[in-house]
C-alpha cells in the first residue's frame, strides 16, 4: 500500500494558461482527497512541511490543508480514524473533495 499519491501534473497546457494545479505545484506534497486525517499528518511529518495539496481523483485541485487545521479535526468529539481529507473543510470553510473552480 503506498503512503503517498502523487497528483499528475497537466501536460496539455502551457505555462501561460496553466491549471490550479499547475500553480500550486511548487506549493508542497501533494496527495488524494481520500487519504485519512491520521495519514496525512504522518506525511506531513515525514515531508517536514505544514501543508500538503489536496487532488480528487482526477487529479483536479481541490485546496489547500494545514497541520493546525488537520490537527484541529483530530481533536474534535466527531474524529473517528475513518475521516478523510474530503470530509473536513479548510480554514476558509471550503469542502477540500470540491474542485475550487465549483466553488
């Protein structure tokens, strides 16, 4: 089973109009919506980073996560090991399993 997913970078646009993703590629790891809460923060730590970028399963870019955010929902009275980064919001409240451009 393999810890960390790579989002694929778009190779049909240039770098004038890329994607969201594009973008943010630089912005740190990126990972599936579908990882847990408790993985994602093990990647966090072994990344050495405070933040990874969110896909969906199409690679889109679905936002940013923190580990104060990731944190936060570990230690709320609804967090089960079941959670996934698609079932929580960011800091601003957005679902992270919708692509920004749907927001």
């Amino acid at each position: 089973m393999t810890l960390l997913q790579t989002c694929p970078r778009s190779t049909g646009t240039n770098a004038v109009h890329g994607t969201v993703a594009d973008a943010v590629d630089a912005a740190g790891p990126q990972v599936w919506d579908d990882m847990t809460v408790e993985v994602a923060l093990s990647v966090m730590a072994a990344a050495r980073t405070g933040h990874l970028v969110v896909c969906d399963q199409d690679g889109q870019y679905t936002g940013l996560v923190t580990r104060t955010r990731l944190t936060a929902v570990r230690n709320g009275s609804a967090y089960t090991d079941r959670v996934r980064l698609r079932d929580i919001t960011d800091e601003l409240g957005n679902a992270l399993g919708a692509p920004v451009l749907a927001r």
